[in-house]
C-alpha cells in the first residue's frame, strides 16, 4: 500500500524485471530493485504492443512486438523492437501505482533488458 503511494508522486522507470510465470493473460514480474513481485496484464500493454501468445503450459511465452517499430534512438536491432516474456526472461519495466481502486503498484514493460 505504501509503495503504491509512492509511486503515484514518483514512479521509477526502466528497472530491471525477471518474468517468474506465464499465463494466457497475465504474466508474474519480480522487481529485485523492489523486491516486489505483481502480475502485468497483458491487456495494459496493448496500446503500444502487437501481443501474440506462444507455445504450451510448460513453455509458453507472450511475444510483443512493439508497435510502430523500433524505440527511437535505438537503430534498427530487432530486439528494440519485439520483446519474449518467458520464464526467467529479463525485462526493462517501470513502475507506478494503479489509477483505478484497489490501490496496488502496476508495472509495464518498457523492453528488453539491456543490462543498464
């Protein structure tokens, strides 16, 4: 509750996010920096990614391939441009708190993590 206070007045962007599990519509991110885990809807995503879901229960894996292309500044790399959420993938996500009630913190993927 009062993490997601604080993220209203000062959302943290571009964090390291390790996926933890898949589901059709969801998936389940831990956030070390924050040593919180939350769901992300995939609907949440759909105004900046074209959203495809892959493969079986055991290794299934939402494909999002980035609307409009690459990210601006980042050259033409495919993988700017389309992010695997799997098991163990590393993402680059930023936080904030949810708009609508409950008050919870919701997290969006940004990208692929690029390590910095």
């Amino acid at each position: 509750f009062f993490l997601s206070l604080f993220l209203l007045k000062k959302p943290i962007k571009n964090v390291l996010g390790v996926v933890l599990s898949v589901g059709e519509k969801t998936f389940t991110i831990f956030v070390p920096s924050l040593g919180l885990s939350t769901r992300a809807f995939v609907d949440e995503h759909k105004d900046r990614f074209e959203i495809s879901l892959q493969g079986e229960d055991g290794k299934r894996q939402i494909m999002m391939q980035r609307k409009g292309g690459q990210v601006v500044g980042q050259g033409t790399d495919h993988r700017t441009s389309q992010v695997c959420a799997k098991v163990f993938a590393k993402l680059k996500v930023s936080c904030y708190c949810k708009e609508k009630a409950p008050i919870d913190v919701k997290v969006l993927v940004e990208g692929n993590w690029d390590g910095n």
